[in-house]
C-alpha cells in the first residue's frame, strides 16, 4: 500500500477538479492520468516484464507471479515472513505497529510458556536419565551409546521416551550429499515411517516450495531411486561401512539390532549418481591371502 501525506493529496485533486473535461475520449485520459498519481503501478523486481501484484511482508520486493516470488525467495535466501522487530522510527509509529508490538509480546509468552512444558528441554542430564534410556533402547533390541557431557551431539541430543505412550521420541538428522543440505529434526516419533519422514523434504505434492527448490534433484528423482543409508558405527576409517534402511517400514524397525551414537543419522542419496558410500554387502572387493602371493612369486622363481 502507497501512503501520501495529506496536503499533496489535497493539492492533487485540487488540479484535477480544476480540469474542464467535456469529451468521452478526454474523460478517459482524466482518470488514466489521476489513476497513475494515486495509484502507482510497479514492475515485478524478478522478471522485470510483468506488472506487480505482490509485495513480499519481509524484504518488501515487488513480484508479478508464484514463480518470481519463489525465485526471489531463493534468490535472496527470504522467508517471506514479516520482520516483527524491524526498526520503525517514532514519526512512522502508527496504531498497526502498536498491535503488531502487542501480538508479537503475545507470541513470546506463549513460546516461553511452551517451552516451560516441553519435556524435552527439562530433561535431566543425570546418568539416571542417561542409563534410563540406554535401557529402553536395549529392549528394542538398539544399542544407545552416548557421549560425554560437553560433546556437540551431546548437547544437540533431544531424544527422550514418553513413558506414558511408552514410545521413543528421536533426535534425527537428514543428510542430502547431493545438494550439500542437512536438516535436524526433533521429536519423531519411533512408529512413524521414513517415507512419512522425507515426505516434506523430497515430496513434489507436500514439500515446502523453499526446501523443494534447494532439492530439486530429489524431487524430480523417482521414489524408486531415493535410497536411504545409515553409517555403521565402531568400524575402521578405512573401512567404513553403510545399511540401507527400508523406506516402508517404521523409524524404530529400521533402528533394531543396530548401533547408534546419540542420535540417527540418515543419509539420503540417489542410486543414478555416483557416491563414495558403500553399502554393507554390496561393495566388490578381492581379498588375496599373503600365503597366495607367496606361493606366486615362489612359482615364478622356479619356472
């Protein structure tokens, strides 16, 4: 919306009443010259070709379509969401920032009284905590290590289990090597699918137009070639192995029998392109004995 201070308001009709249009075809170019005074019209800041029809609330650029709008949200790393602490001087300040001011106070107590309950941020960090879920983890037949209070994963660590729906809730993470994008998620439940998981990262139809754009390899890609890998932990560097998990099957099925370092690590990646993660089973590697070598280099001597 364009705001005119009043006096040039004024001034401006002033001059257009003043006007003596008497014929159709002047008439005309009345209006389309005092519609152009009070109500401007702007290009689109993306194609530069298309008359404005939106006005992005955060970075407040002109777009003319869906598509320059999500080409400059990409283009300029925007949200979309209105900056609710933006600097507003006193002169500008209207009664919309004040309730602007009002909802976003609003907003922060019901966040910090969200987070008063949530479970997850009250947990105890005591080895009875700990111990206490490495032991729900080893009936499911899941074996939990943990790191040392001060570690990075340690302090990123939000798992808990829901004694009263008697369930995990896990710290994940989503790795996607091909479009270098990482993305953490909190509270998953264990009975909920992979494909349910990666549904708002690589579905067309229900991924977020923001994230969908940055992988848009995956997106295009078949469901057939989406293949989901999680490192085998307690190997060699040398020797470092992955398991492909079953995409229809539920978080918790795929985590059985199974080492995890405080929380799951799953790494999506595409069969068609090229990766340097071997799946446990599928790699081809020779293993030729030292006594084998030994006997052909003895037959060689001899002939």
């Amino acid at each position: 919306t364009i705001h005119y201070r009043h006096n040039y308001h004024y001034e401006v009709e002033e001059l257009f009443q003043t006007e003596l249009v008497k014929e159709p075809q002047e008439e005309k170019d009345f209006l389309l010259r005092r519609n152009e005074v009070f109500f401007p019209s702007f290009r689109c800041e993306t194609c530069s070709e298309e008359e404005a029809k939106y006005r992005c609330p955060r970075c407040m650029k002109y777009s003319c379509s869906l598509l320059c709008v999500k080409k400059h949200k990409l283009a300029l790393s925007c949200n979309g969401i209105r900056d609710k602490t933006a600097f507003v001087s006193v002169n500008e300040f209207t009664d919309l920032n004040l309730l602007s001011d009002y909802r976003f106070l609003e907003d922060v107590g019901r966040t910090a009284d969200a987070a008063a309950r949530d479970l997850s941020v009250h947990r105890p960090t005591t080895n009875k905590f700990i111990n206490y879920l490495r032991n729900r983890a080893r009936r499911h037949n899941i074996n939990l290590k943990t790191l040392p209070i001060g570690f990075t994963k340690r302090r990123e660590n939000s798992t808990i289990f829901n004694k009263k729906e008697q369930k995990f809730y896990w710290h994940l993470k989503l790795v996607f090597p091909h479009c270098h994008a990482e993305y953490t998620l909190k509270r998953v439940p264990e009975d909920k699918t992979l494909t349910d998981i990666l549904k708002p990262y690589i579905d067309p139809v229900e991924s977020d137009p923001v994230v969908c754009q940055r992988l848009k390899i995956y997106t295009m890609s078949p469901q057939s070639d989406v293949q989901i890998l999680m490192k085998i932990e307690n190997r060699r560097q040398n020797s470092i192995r992955y398991n492909e998990l079953d995409a229809s099957r539920s978080l918790l099925d795929n985590l059985k029998d199974k080492v995890i370092i405080e929380y799951p690590t799953l790494f999506v990646v595409l069969k068609t392109l090229k990766n340097d993660m071997v799946v446990l089973g599928q790699g081809k590697h020779i293993f030729i004995s030292c006594y084998a070598i030994l006997r052909y280099f003895s037959w060689i001597n001899n002939n």
